[in-house]
C-alpha cells in the first residue's frame, strides 16, 4: 500500500535514520532547510560510505513558495591532465573501472555545501555555525556506526577490486575480511577531515590544507588529480529543467545529471496513467515509461558543453505526446541496454517556513 507522509512543520528523509536525524536535529536547533541538508549529507557521507561520500558529487533543488527554484550544480570536472594521450602513454586504451586511475574527477560535493549555505545565509533565516552541521557527522565517523547489510553486501562483492585500494583494509576488513554486519565501522580520518573543514571552513577542501593532501596522496598512488584541479573547482547555480505534470510544475537538474529522463518519465506516465497504482497496468505503463525517458537520456545526454539538442526542447509537449505514440499499452519494449547498480543516494528536507530542499549525493 503506497502511503504519504505529512506534517505541517519540518521533515527530512534519508536513505539512513542517522542521516535524517542529523538534519531533523538541526532543523529543531534553529536551523534551515539547507543547513539540516547539509548535516544530512555530512552523515550519510559517513554512516553510507558504499553508496556516496566526500568524494563524490552533489546536486541541489531550492524552492521557497513565491520564489524561483535554484539548482546548484556541484559536479567535479575532469583532471586537466586525464586526456586519452595521458591513458596512452600508461600504456592503457582505457580508463579502469577501479583504481587510481579511474579517480579522474574532482570530487565536487563539499563546494556544493558551501554555495547552498551561501544561498541560504542570503536569502532566508539560518545561522548555525559549521561545526553544528557537521557535529553528527564527526561524530559517527569517530565513534563508529553499525555496518549495514547493504555495506557489507556490497563491500563483499568489491573485495577483490578493492583490497589493494591504499587505506580500504584498515577500515573495511577485519581479519582480511568484510566487517560482519553490526560491527562497529570507525572513519578516524574522515573525522580529522570533517572536524578540520568545521573549525577552517568548506573552502579548504578544495584551497588549503585538505586540498593538498588530497592531491599530495592522489599524485602518490597515480591519479590524475593535482591541486591545480582542486584550486580550480567551483560550484554553480544553473537553471533547472522543469515540465507540467498532471497540473503541477516539477522540477529536476539539467545535464550532466539523469534529471531530463526522471521528467520524461513522470510525464510520459501521467498520459497513460492506470487507475489503480496496485495492478499489472500500473507496473507496465512506468516501466514502458521509463524505457522512452531512457533511450532520450541514452541518445542525446552527455556534457552539457557538447549535447546536440538542449534539453528544454525534449521537455515541450509535442515532445512528450511524441514519446508517449512509442509505448505499447500491452506490449513491453526491449530494455535499452543491462541495467548496472547505482552509486547515489536522494535525500530531502523542508522547515516550517517552506524551505524545500531535494538533494542528491554520489560516491
């Protein structure tokens, strides 16, 4: 039975209780949608390290009744150096999957962090200092979480790609093993970081202390990454992708993110709707959906800088109808290509004041 959940003052939700707790407590303390946003992905960073982290991207929706909705886009470019010549001269005619080698983006998220508190320190009330939005996330990266059966599962299935990895034994293993599900997993390192970006400011990350050795230790296992690369990093407002939907304007980020298929998808759906979200008709008619909104994404989604058609023009309604003529009420289409597991996790938070947030982080 799908259910909604409702409230008329504040809410956060996570794919962790730890991580939504971190953001409700903020939100208890005084604080905005953005700043318990960022107390939650400063947790889920730490309590879900298999399916994001401070390595990774963010992504952010803003929305205020009466007011624009603002996306911030804080995905790490390339290295300078990564060039197919720079593979070639290892000796590779592609990029690995695993290894240092394959780290070749700037890890974007923690700029995101600070533009979104920007944002919000602008434009609505919210004052908390860093190191209360980072206080749970230090914390639990000193202390220990329970491993998940999810982390366990998945660092079972990674083992033989990542045992070499420099650091992932000492923390991962135990006994040359995956840590047992609720065993204690402790980050000391991700802690010195979080309570050295609290007390010195996100910046560092990317400008000062941090900075360096992330790009001192990238240079020494082989990654692509240098300072220059950090130094030069900046997150960014865009303009959010939108599109009606059974009457409602929604929402989602531009390219390079998958935020134009999501909007193919919920509108293609919501002109062959079933009746009953519990039958056959309900579970075909999303999946067909979901396939046309995939084969757009897979044909025409790459950089930004690059892409052939906008994105704005799959989302007009002549568009739409026309994908909607390709779907079969009851014949299934074949899947674009193998489905692969995903590395992300989607969290959200709203104040009493009508602060929404719709966050995405990556590993």
């Amino acid at each position: 039975m799908l259910e909604t959940k409702r409230s008329y003052q504040s809410m956060v939700t996570a794919p962790h209780h730890l991580a939504s707790q971190a953001g409700l407590d903020v939100l208890r303390d005084g604080g905005n949608a953005i700043e318990a946003m960022v107390a939650a992905a400063s947790t889920i960073a730490v309590v879900y390290p298999h399916m994001n982290g401070l390595g990774g991207d963010g992504f952010w929706l803003i929305g205020h009744p009466g007011e624009k909705v603002i996306a911030i886009q804080a995905c790490g470019r390339s290295a300078a150096i990564a060039s197919r010549d720079w593979y070639a001269e290892g000796g590779l005619d592609a990029i690995p999957s695993r290894g240092p080698l394959s780290a070749l983006t700037v890890p974007g998220t923690v700029e995101g962090w600070r533009l979104a508190l920007e944002v919000g320190r602008e434009q609505h009330v919210g004052n908390l200092p860093l190191s209360r939005l980072l206080h749970d996330a230090i914390f639990h990266a000193r202390n220990g979480v329970a491993v998940t059966r999810t982390l366990n599962d998945n660092t079972t299935s990674k083992l033989s790609e990542l045992t070499d990895v420099p650091g992932f034994s000492d923390v991962y293993l135990q006994d040359a093993a995956p840590l047992p599900v609720g065993a204690r997993l402790r980050q000391e390192r991700v802690a010195d970081t979080l309570e050295h970006l609290a007390s010195s400011g996100l910046e560092d990350f990317y400008r000062g202390d941090v900075a360096r050795s992330i790009a001192k230790e990238a240079q020494a296992v082989g990654s692509p990454i240098r300072l220059s690369d950090l130094e030069a990093h900046k997150a960014e407002t865009v303009a959010p992708l939108s599109t009606l939907v059974a009457g409602h304007t929604v929402y989602n980020m531009p390219p390079p993110t998958q935020g134009l298929a999501s909007l193919l998808l919920l509108a293609t759906y919501a002109k062959i709707a079933a009746d009953d979200a519990q039958d056959f008709d309900f579970v075909h008619r999303l999946v067909e959906s979901t396939k046309a909104a995939f084969r757009v994404r897979d044909r025409y989604v790459t950089d930004p800088a690059h892409m052939k058609r906008q994105a704005e023009c799959f989302l007009k309604q002549a568009q739409i109808a026309e994908l909607v003529k390709s779907i079969s009420l009851d014949r299934a289409a074949l899947w674009p290509h193998p489905s692969k597991p995903s590395d992300t996790v989607w969290l959200a938070a709203t104040d009493k004041n009508g602060l929404c947030v719709s966050f995405i982080q990556s590993i």
